[in-house]
C-alpha cells in the first residue's frame, strides 16, 4: 500500500510539536515514521562559527528540500534513506545519519513544508497550526535557551531579524494551501481527535478493515 504522508506546518512555536504527537501516539510505531524538515539544513561546516550564526536559518534557501524530496519520493517507492543529524548549537551537520524505513505513515514537520510546492504534492493532508505571535515568541526562547544552547539577546535578535520576517513573507502565505487550519495548536483537543480518526481511518480502509 502506498503510504499516507501527512504535513505539519505552522510558525516556529505555535505547537506543532504537540500536534505531532497526538498523531503518533494514535497509531502503533510500527506504522508512522516521522521525518523533521529542521534535520535538512544545509551543512555550513565550511564557514566560519561566528558566519554560520548569521545565516538566515528562516528562509527556504537555508534548507536542503531537494533532498527531504528525494527521500520522501524513495519511501514512497519502498527503499529505506539515511536522514542527516543537525547539530543546532553549531550549525553543522553531524557525521552520524538516522536510518530511516518505510511505513505506512509519514508525518513530516516543519515551518516552511507548504511553502515548496514539488514537497507539497507529496502530501495527502496538510495541517497548518496557527497559534498567537506572542506565545510562539515565549515558546522558541524556552526551546532554544533550553535545548540549543542559544541566549536571550541571541534568540531575541534573531526573531527580530529573521523570524517575524520570514514568517510573514513565507509561513503565514503557505496557510492557504492546508487542508485543516488547527488553532490554538495542541490545546485544540477536538481538532487533533478528528485528525487521529481520519489518519486511522485511512490506515484502516487501507488494510481492509471497517
């Protein structure tokens, strides 16, 4: 069966996260795969740390999409692909790749996924998570002081800089193309429980059950 690849997009802290795993915990391991645009930065080794820092890491040139495609495309086909391992705190690519096998679900997440119309296609549902401009700020400064070593003038800056901009011109747009608009993001329990339905649903009809 050709698998159902399910597209999770929204601003950077609007709650995808907890979206994203209402959806994986609504159906078994061994169905879903999850794959994280974010894990398809463009390594940046070749530059100097305090280069490296200023990239604009909110633009879609900063992503290696082309790649997140082909891999997307070879699951589809039934071969398994070596997924790259960002070091966030560095900006680098790590050596280390995370295997990654077909299943019968692909949920993919990211910021700008619906801004790239050749990844679009492959989705069957697209989600955009919609979520306040000012929670999503609280949010990102606990996520990055807490899990990318980042400090507040930095991760300040940065969304003055790049986020906000960035958000207006590419992820805000890209709303249109979803197929559901889920508000509030994970506090929104009767919009994630309709999704887990139609995604079980979908796996179910697939494999021949009622």
């Amino acid at each position: 069966m050709k698998p159902f690849v399910i597209g999770v997009a929204g601003g950077s802290g609007s709650g995808k996260t907890t979206v994203i795993n209402h959806i994986r915990r609504g159906v078994s391991d061994e169905q879903i795969v999850f794959l994280e645009h974010d894990a398809y930065y463009r390594d940046l080794v070749h530059l100097p740390f305090e280069e490296r820092a200023k990239n604009n890491f909110d633009h879609p040139s900063s992503l290696e999409t082309e790649l997140l495609i082909r891999h997307i495309e070879a699951l589809l086909e039934g071969y398994s692909v070596e997924v790259p391992i960002y070091d966030f705190a560095n900006h680098i690519r790590k050596k280390e790749t995370r295997k990654i096998t077909p299943h019968e679900v692909i949920l993919i997440d990211g910021i700008l996924i619906f801004s790239e119309k050749e990844l679009r296609d492959l989705m069957d549902l697209k989600l955009f998570v919609d979520t306040d401009d000012d929670v999503r700020l609280l949010r990102r400064l606990k996520r990055d002081i807490g899990e990318r070593q980042r400090t507040v003038e930095s991760v300040l800056n940065q969304y003055e800089r790049f986020v906000r901009p960035m958000h207006l011109e590419f992820v805000e747009p890209s709303k249109r193309y979803a197929d559901i608009i889920i508000p509030h993001g994970g506090e929104n329990h009767v919009a994630i429980d309709m999704v887990n339905t139609l995604v079980r649903n979908k796996i179910g009809l697939a494999n021949g059950f009622q």
